[in-house]
C-alpha cells in the first residue's frame, strides 16, 4: 500500500510531517532525516532497501499497522546517495533545520537538496573527465513541417547549448550525446517509449507536463534567467523548438531548487556547420571514446591522446575527438599552434607545469555560486586564478595565431585572488563544523569574539590552578565535552576534599565531576564567543562565494581558454612523444597518406614488433578502394586506421603518417562487424542492412566511407549482390570517398566495369606448410581468403583442419564426398530427401493456386527446391 492510500490519523505527529511532504515530491526518493539517520518509508524503504542492499525494516504505528522503513547514517550519506543516483533514482533530501533540544513539538524539516542524474555536485557521482548532461528535447509544429530541438547543460561546468534537428535525427544525437537524464513531454508518450529502446541503460528519462514546452512559456523562463528581451545577443535567432527545450531545462533547474544560477551566463547554439557528425555507430567502431570489447577507456583513441594535464581540458579533448572540425582555417589554426608548442621544448613544459597547477575552475565556480562548496575549494579557485598571470606571461611571445589569442583572452583577476587569500586560511580542512577556516584579520569582530574565547580559555586554565591550591587535589582537571560543557573532575580517591560550593554534575565509575559560579561564567562567555564566531564564519564564507559568484564570466572565461590550450599541448606531447606528422588540410577531395599507422594499435604492440605501415590514395581516378584478403591480414585495421587520421587531422592534431594531405571530409560513416540486436528482434542482417542503408540516404560526396564485409550476414549469393549493388551505387550516385573491404573476391571484376574503383588487397606470403600475413596493403586483387589457415591459427583440432582442406579441394573440383553411411542410411537420406522436395514443391503450388502463399513466397521455397536438387544425393 502506497503513502497516499494509509490514513494520517493512523500516524505519529512526524510521519504525517513525512506524508505531508512526500505529497509535495512524489517522484523522488525522499531521505528524511531523523536524528542522525536518513529514513525511508513505505515504497521509498522498499527501492531503497534493494537499490542498495540494506535492511528492510518495519515501524510500528502504534496501531495494528506496521510502516516499512530503511535508511543509513547521516555521516555516510554522499555515498548511499551516488549510488541511488547512478541507478537512475531521483533524490530529495530533507533535513531538520532547527535543533531537536530547543525545538518545541515537532521538529522543523525542509527540503535542502534535490538530487537526480543530471543535476548533482557530487564527486562521488562525477567523473571530472566527462561531462554531465542534463538534456531536454522539445518537438514544434510549424505549418506541415515538425521541428525537433535539443538542449544541454552540464551544472558543473556551466555549459549549456542548443541544437535544431530533423526529427529522424534526434534519437542518434542523443545517444551520441549520451546524456545522464533526459526531460520529455508527458504528451510525447510514443517517442518516449522510442527512447528508451536506443539511448543506453544510463540515461534516466524524465517525463514533465506538456504546458512547459509552450512557446510563450520557455521564452519568459529564458528572458528572466538571462535578462533579455531577445537571445539575439547569444547568436540564437529562430529555432524555436532549441528554445523550448533551453526554456524546460531552466525550469527544471528551479524546480529542483538549483536556485543560485547565475554562474550560467551563455547558452550557445551548437552549429552543424561547424563540426564534423559522427553517428554513435561510427564512434563504436573506431573505438574513439571506448574499447569495443569492453566499453573502457583502455584501447581507446581518448585514451593515446589525452596527455592533458587537468580535468578542464581532459573533459574538452573529449568534445574535440567527437566533434572534429569542419571549416579548414579553424583546423589549421589549431594545428599551428600544436606545431609551435611541440617545436618549442622550453614553452611546452612550462605551460605544462603551470596547466597542472590549475585546479578543476568550471566545477569548482559550480560548487561555489550554488553555496556548496568547502573552504578549501574556495582557496584552491584562489590559487588556479594566481596562475593565470604567470601562463599569460609564458605566451607573450607566442608567434601562432591561435595560441597568441588564447594568451590575449586570458584575463588576471588579481583582486579576487588577494581577496580570496586574505579571507580563507591556508590550512583550512574539509570540515566547517568547528570554524577557524576564516582567515585572522579578514573580518573585526570575528577576531575579537575569537580572542574573546581565547582569553577566556586562559582564564580556565588560572580557575584550574587556583582550584587546585585551594583544595590541595593536585590531579584536580578543568575539561569540556559537548554534553556537559566545561566541568571539573576529581577522582574518588579525593572526594573527600571537594568543598561544599561544588555542585555535582555527573558521576563516573572513577570520578565525579563538578561546576563552580566562575567556571560556569566563564563557560557561557567562552561557548557564546565561539558560538558567535561560527555563524559568523559562515556568512562571512557565503559572502565570500556570492562575490566569488558575481565573477562567474571570467573565470569561465578564463577555464575555457586554460581548457583549450590544454589540449593543444596534449596534442603538441603526442606529436613529439609518437613521431606524428603536421598534415595538409585542403578543401578538394585529394588524399593522401604515407607509411600511416593506427594511433591505437601501434601503441598497444609488443616489445620489439613494429607496426606495418601503409599508404592511402584518393583522387579522379581512384574513389573507391576495394580491398580483398584474408582475414587476420589487417583489412579491418586499416579501414579504422584511415578513419582515425582522418578524424585527428579535422580535430587539429598532428596524425600517425611520414606525410598526409587531407581533404576535408564532411562525416565518416562506418559498417564493421555484425551483431544481432536481440531487444528489437534485428537479426546480424537486418542490423547490417539497416546501418548500410543510412549510409546510402545519408552520405554525400564529401564523406568517407568505411565498409568491411558488407553482406556475410545472408547466404553468398545474396550477399555477393548486395554487396555489389552496393558499390555501384556508390560509384555512379554519391561518388563518397570510400574503402571497402571485402571477402568476395568476385567485386575484383568492378575495377573493369567502373572508374574511380581500384582493387588492393592485403598482402601474405604463402610456403608449403602455411601462410604468412604480411599486413601491408598493396595494389591487385586477391584470389584467396586462407580461411582455414586462420582456423588453424586460432587452435582448431587437426582432424577438422584435415578434413576442411579435403572438402575445400572437392568443392573446387565440385566433387565433395559423403562420408561412408551403411546403405540402410543412405536409402533413408535419400528418401527424405525427395519427400522434403515432394512436400516443398506441393506446398509452393498450393500456396500459388489457394493464396495461401504469396508469389514471392512460392518462388523463394522454388529457389530452396533448386539448391537441395543441387546437392549429389538429389542428382543421383
């Protein structure tokens, strides 16, 4: 039975509180706070007991009726809380906001936080090399056309960016986005059940009332959190549908109590224009952010080319490796400035050790505006912002155009850094509890009420000593614990000095404890000081991050620019560390590429094996490579291979090549592998089928394709047309830079047929015993796939590998013999044989005449019929 269905009256005093409050947030997991536990009740103990695998418990109501529960400590409370987060759950937390000692009835609660997957501060959630997107998508009708539109924020870095979308378009951005929760419409019923089949596991999908994604209303949400009239001031004209959804999440964030906002001071529209889209299919299978086998970063492209040296830069080599660029000024800006940092040795390593001394700004800043953060925060901010001087001073003499700007934006903020370094303590701690993080001499009257306690602190230890002469019990102690305050204890073995002005306070198993008039004046001035001194310290701190906040632009100004130039120097580090080369970047379609390598692979071979280097070229007369070989003889690899120079040479890098010219290419599309999508019921086929067809709608002749093995997922003549129908199709209708990789030897026959198709094929070198892969491509076609060779390699019984050899030399001659079977068998085999065709051919002719089979059907079982009348029992 659910909260809203039991009785208040059925409750205590405090369980109605909780209900009360429940009612107000029945979407979230709420934590209550009850002494020093967080408790859950009711169908909250229920997921919360199995999300995290703790006790279920009951609590009795006072009547028949007993109240689930389960909670955990209030010390512990960040860690239950990331995993309930992780798992997807929404979390409120309410706190008891007046001491239970002084309250009078039941005491005050309300809610302090409000956490879901995409809106949490919190380390322990956070990855600080990725980035958190809480995103929104918004659909507008506007005459017979539908718009699509996409909004994202990261509350940590304050990013926060739009995007208009053709509707198909919209379910692969976001799982290429892959954000951590996404908002809807509760109207949007059918899409949102779309999403959930393609976005991942860790997307937590958020439904809200449909009036949020009006027009009118996302327009005032926006005007008031920016102050505008119009967003034309943050190059955001048209695209309404964008709008509403920036409008939703700006509304969720208040809704979600995230109200000190004022740190996010741009909303920015992504522009197609201006990156390179990679679908997720084509990120997968060049294993750009994650490992193919096991979705790590270990054997990523992310994890050879992140040297970045802090977590700014390492969430934006990031962006930079999924978004490479597309207009080639921008491209050749960065690349100048890689050169110039890996050509100037002294300059590389001084900003390198200056970028490690730059603390996380973007989170940080996050942390301080919304008042979340600790002391020692705020003086790690001070000091990154006293780094900026000396970076700025390490680029005066930049000559590359774009590390000279970069060096020009960077804006000191000497006021704030002396600021913030006379106001926290340097030995200030994680803790805020017992004060003393504000700084001696920042604020007057914290100093007096400090020295205040101090004196009288002094003063106690006068009140021991006299107390001691005066009763002549010389272990006499004055001490202090948080239950009794300051006390004097004598042992038992002295009692019976104690005067009669002692008043007793507490009796111990060896001693007793006592209070005199001074000691208790002094006690109350010293515990109102501190008292005073800490609620003092507290504001004095918040004051401290408001006007740290009131900076917000700058210094996310100045994160951005530390962010950028961190991965310029990675790369710079790269191109030095692994002997890459500066390609040329042209608006043509020429390409090429000598003695190129994987980035990944190479990194990743064993000690004293190089990694075979190869060329590729583009140009009139060569658009298509058709690549034929074996398998194990590095086709796949050198399909990744090319999309990966590719795509570092549009992020700006330097590439794994003795020399490229590359013309810039507008997306890589790629189809390696076959997998089965079970969940959608996607046969291997199917799958393949439906990422090919993408391809074909989607790419033009600017793009770059990467297709290996198209069509092994039917029978080999189906998918020896397929595969070739779609290689003409390329040729005559898209004219896409294209490699493509093949085990049907046949599509050798094109480079006839069609110009701009040339063959190459992966080279092996073939002895008496076994065969050699040489991995080198090379020009011609090859004329066997040494698939037994393969199975022998991979440790294949001999006697299977005896036996493949014998059928293989049958088929060739197509003469494969049966195995011996007693002629009983062989009569029963055949017998069956021509009843199945018997039965196949009635049914076929039925289906024709009664419409119980369609035409297309009949002529397939016709087909089937054909091939068993091709085997040699059926001939005999």
């Amino acid at each position: 039975m659910s909260a809203k269905d039991l009785a208040r009256k059925e409750h205590s005093p405090m369980m109605r509180q909780y209900l009360d409050v429940k009612d107000r947030y029945p979407d979230y997991l709420l934590l209550f706070r009850v002494g020093d536990f967080y408790e859950t009740f009711f169908d909250d103990a229920r997921e919360v007991a199995a999300a995290l695998n703790i006790v279920l418990t009951r609590r009795s109501n006072g009547s028949s009726s007993e109240t689930p529960m389960a909670g955990f400590p209030h010390h512990a409370s960040e860690g239950y809380i990331a995993k309930l987060v992780k798992k997807g759950y929404k979390v409120a937390v309410c706190d008891q906001v007046e001491d239970p000692a002084t309250a009078k009835g039941i005491v005050r609660r309300e809610i302090t936080d409000i956490i879901t997957p995409g809106v949490t501060y919190s380390d322990s959630i956070l990855d600080d090399r990725r980035n958190n997107y809480l995103s929104a998508l918004a659909f507008l009708r506007s005459g017979r056309q539908m718009l699509c539109g996409v909004a994202f924020i990261d509350v940590t870095t304050a990013e926060f960016r739009i995007a208009e979308l053709h509707p198909d378009d919209a379910a692969d951005f976001l799982r290429s986005l892959n954000p951590a929760e996404l908002l809807v419409s509760c109207g949007e019923r059918e899409r949102m059940e779309m999403l959930r089949t393609v976005l991942s596991d860790g997307t937590a999908i958020t439904s809200l009332d449909e009036w949020l994604f009006r027009e009118d209303h996302a327009g005032e949400v926006l005007s008031r959190h920016f102050r505008t009239h119009s967003m034309k001031g943050f190059g955001i004209q048209g695209g309404g549908a964008a709008r509403i959804a920036a409008g939703v999440i700006l509304h969720y964030l208040e809704e979600t109590r995230q109200n000190s906002l004022h740190y996010i001071t741009r909303i920015t529209p992504l522009q197609s224009g201006d990156f390179m889209t990679l679908d997720l299919q084509t990120k997968k299978n060049l294993e750009i952010i994650f490992s193919m086998q096991d979705g790590s970063l270990s054997g990523s492209l992310l994890e050879v080319m992140d040297r970045t040296r802090n977590p700014m830069g390492g969430r934006l080599i990031r962006q930079w490796l999924q978004r490479p660029l597309l207009k080639g000024a921008d491209i050749v800006l960065r690349q100048d400035a890689v050169e110039e940092l890996k050509t100037v040795k002294s300059l590389r390593e001084e900003a390198g050790n200056l970028l490690a001394e730059v603390s996380d700004l973007e989170r940080v800043l996050s942390r301080i505006a919304t008042l979340r953060s600790i002391p020692r925060e705020v003086r790690q901010l001070g000091l990154a912002l006293g780094v900026i001087p000396r970076l700025k001073k390490a680029l005066r003499e930049v000559s590359s155009k774009r590390l000279a700007a970069l060096a020009g934006s960077l804006e000191p903020l000497p006021e704030l850094v002396e600021l913030v370094d006379r106001a926290v303590d340097p030995e200030a701690g994680a803790s805020m509890r017992d004060g003393g993080y504000i700084r001696a001499g920042y604020h007057e009257e914290l100093d007096v009420l400090r020295l205040t306690a101090s004196t009288a602190k002094d003063r106690l230890l006068e009140i021991q000593q006299e107390e001691r002469q005066r009763t002549s019990i010389s272990s006499l102690k004055v001490q202090f614990n948080r239950v009794f305050g300051y006390y004097i204890e004598i042992s038992r073995a002295n009692l019976d000095k104690v005067p009669p002005y002692y008043e007793k306070k507490q009796t111990l198993v060896n001693a007793e404890r006592f209070t005199i008039p001074t000691l208790k004046e002094y006690e109350e001035r010293i515990l109102n000081a501190e008292e005073r001194s800490i609620v003092l310290e507290q504001q004095l701190f918040q004051e401290l991050c408001r006007t740290i906040a009131t900076h917000a632009a700058p210094i996310q100004e100045n994160a951005a620019v530390i962010a950028e130039i961190d991965c310029l120097l990675s790369f710079a580090v790269c191109a030095e560390e692994y002997g890459y080369c500066k390609p040329g970047i042209s608006g043509h379609m020429g390409f090429l590429i000598v003695n190129g390598r994987h980035p990944v692979l190479e990194r990743i071979m064993p000690v004293g094996e190089a990694y075979v280097a190869n060329d590729c070229l583009f140009n009139e007369k060569q658009q298509m490579l058709m690549i034929t070989g074996p398998n194990m003889a590095g086709k796949s690899s050198f399909l990744r291979q090319i999309g990966l120079i590719v795509l570092l040479a549009q992020a700006g890098s330097f590439v794994p090549a003795e020399k490229a010219e590359i013309g810039i290419v507008d997306r890589i599309f790629t189809r390696v592998g076959a997998s089965d999508n079970l969940a959608s019921g996607e046969s291997t086929f199917l799958v393949e089928m439906n990422e090919a067809a993408a391809i074909l709608n989607n790419a033009t002749s600017k793009s770059l394709l990467l297709l290996d093995e198209i069509g092994r997922g039917t029978s080999t003549s189906d998918g020896l047309s397929i595969a070739w129908s779609i290689a003409e199709y390329i040729s005559r209708h898209i004219g896409a830079r294209t490699l493509f990789a093949t085990h049907y030897h046949e599509l050798a026959e094109l480079e006839a047929r069609f110009p701009g198709i040339v063959n190459y094929n992966a080279t092996v070198i073939e002895t008496a015993d076994r065969v050699v892969f040489l991995r080198k491509i090379v020009r011609g076609a090859s004329d066997n796939s040494y698939g037994i060779e393969v199975a022998r390699m991979a440790g294949m019984p001999q006697t299977v590998i005896s036996r493949a050899k014998e059928i293989l030399a049958g088929m060739e001659r197509r003469d494969v013999d049966i195995p011996a079977v007693h002629e009983p068998v062989r009569q029963s085999m055949q017998i069956s044989l021509f009843e199945e065709l018997e039965n196949r051919l009635r049914k076929a002719l039925e289906g024709i005449d009664t419409d119980r089979m369609t035409p297309i059907e009949a002529l397939l079982e016709l087909k089937k019929l054909q091939m068993l009348l091709r085997t040699p029992d059926t001939a005999r």
